[in-house]
C-alpha cells in the first residue's frame, strides 16, 4: 500500500516537462553514443545587419527558423536532463535524468540519475503499450515487476508541469513560439536578446539567451518571466528558467551531454531496455 501514498512521487518517476519540458538504458554503456555534434546552417541574415539584430528584431521569425533547422536535421538525440519544478505551490527536489528520444514514432525513455521517486526507469512509445508509460520500479520494488500507467491519469496530471508525451527540446520551443505568437498578437510581446552565453548548466556550449520579461498578466500555469538558451549550433532550446509574477522561482530545466542522431541498440524503446 506504501506504493499509493505518495501520488505525486509517482508522478515524478514517469513525467518530465522544458523542454521541455526528457533516457536509455540503465547502463549509458550499453549506449552506442554518437561522436559528431550536429553543425546547423548559419541564420539567413541581411545583408549588413548583425545577427544580433536579427534576432532583436524579429525573436518569433528566429524561432521559427531555428525549428526548421530542427525539422530537417535532427530525428533523435540523447541527452542529460536537469530539472527543478514548483508544483502545486511546493518546490520539488533537483533531478538528474539520462533521456534518450526519437521523433518517429514519438519515443521517450528516461532513467533517473538523481531526485527518483518510485520508479527507477519509465518508457513512452506513442501506438505501443496501449499508449500508457512503463515503469520500472527501483530498490526492492523492482521484485514487483514493471507497471504501465495512464498519460492522463490523475496522479500524471498532479505532479509534474507537462506529461511525458510533451517531453522535448523542440516541443519546448513550440510551447514558447505559441505563447510569444499569442502575445504578439495582443500587442504585448516584449523580448530582450542576452547576447551568446556559454551556460555551465549546457557544457559550456555558446547559446542565444532571450528572455521575456515582466509579463503583463501571468500565461501557462503562472509564468510571468522566461529566459531561454538556444544552442548556436543545433539551435535546440537547451536551457529555460521561469518566475511567477512575485519573482518566484516557478521552473528550470537544462539539458547537457546532447548527442544528436545516436545509433540505438536494440531494445533501446522497448520494456526490456527498461531492467
């Protein structure tokens, strides 16, 4: 009965949000990782006007490219996810998540390095497993065998910020493209270009930081300021912080270790890749 007390627990063990809103085997060995990084194509920039003015001047038309870019050159990755949410009202403890996806068929498999709840393990494969999330319970619990839940159950639904079939660095773009698209659209979108960082969150890698700041009525579950890091090479949104309108830490999610079209071994998106 211990297992159904902690609704939320479960919850951390099967969802993620950053990016997101983010993992292979148990064992990263068993992983034949990618050696190249993806190189993207540089901005489409007029002719005399800096790239930072590009982006100052038009943040949603460089989202959009950048998801192009996303579109057309990459198909999976695997990656280290970093992750820290408030959830109804309660910071949650820090998380360290090893994720490996793949766009076709939409595929999610984490395993938790750090901050793991009931589940040591969890795999999503949209059209497979009754389109449910498998778990793998950890410590003695795993004696119990693997269980399968509900996307939208309402433990799911309670504990984490986005589902785990909204997991990804482009679907988190997509989120921000839809909110500053929306924004435009009122006549309120305000977006301040931070120039290339290189955030020891990401490796150290140069990213464009945007941030929206001071929003003029809170959006999704309370956001009121979001900054994000988009990696100068793969244009991937590997970074994201957001506050409530108090300046309250809300969520912060950053992805590292970011290997572009792995090679995956068998088993990598099926239950056995789970134990």
């Amino acid at each position: 009965m211990a297992v159904w007390r902690n609704p939320i627990s479960i919850l951390r063990s099967l969802m993620v949000c950053f990016l997101c809103g983010c993992v292979g085997p148990t064992s990263p060995a068993n992983l034949a990782w990618a050696t190249e990084v993806l190189v993207a194509p540089p901005l489409v920039v007029p002719a005399g006007v800096p790239e930072g003015d590009r982006i100052k001047s038009d943040p949603i038309g460089f989202l959009k490219e950048c998801l192009a870019i996303q579109d057309k050159k990459i198909q999976s990755y695997s990656c280290l996810l970093s992750k820290q949410e408030r959830i109804n009202g309660s910071m949650q403890s820090p998380e360290e998540i090893r994720v490996n996806f793949r766009e076709h068929p939409f595929s999610v498999h984490m395993s938790w390095r750090k901050g793991a709840g009931i589940a040591q393990a969890a795999l999503y494969v949209e059209g497979e497993n009754d389109n449910k999330i498998v778990a793998q319970p950890r410590g003695i619990l795993s004696f119990a065998g693997q269980f399968e839940r509900s996307i939208d159950s309402p433990d799911a639904k309670s504990g984490s910020r986005y589902s785990i079939d909204g997991f990804g660095m482009k679907k988190g773009m997509k989120r921000t493209l839809s909110a500053w698209e929306a924004a435009n659209a009122r006549q309120e979108l305000v977006v301040e270009y931070l120039g290339l960082q290189r955030p020891p969150e990401c490796d150290e890698r140069p990213c464009y930081v945007l941030r929206r700041p001071k929003y003029p009525r809170p959006e999704e579950d309370g956001i009121s300021d979001l900054t994000i890091w988009i990696d100068a090479e793969t244009r991937q949104q590997v970074r994201s912080v957001m506050f409530d309108k108090r300046g309250k830490l809300l969520a912060a999610y950053s992805f590292s270790d970011v290997r572009i079209n792995p090679e995956w071994p068998a088993g990598s998106f099926q239950r056995v890749g789970l134990k």
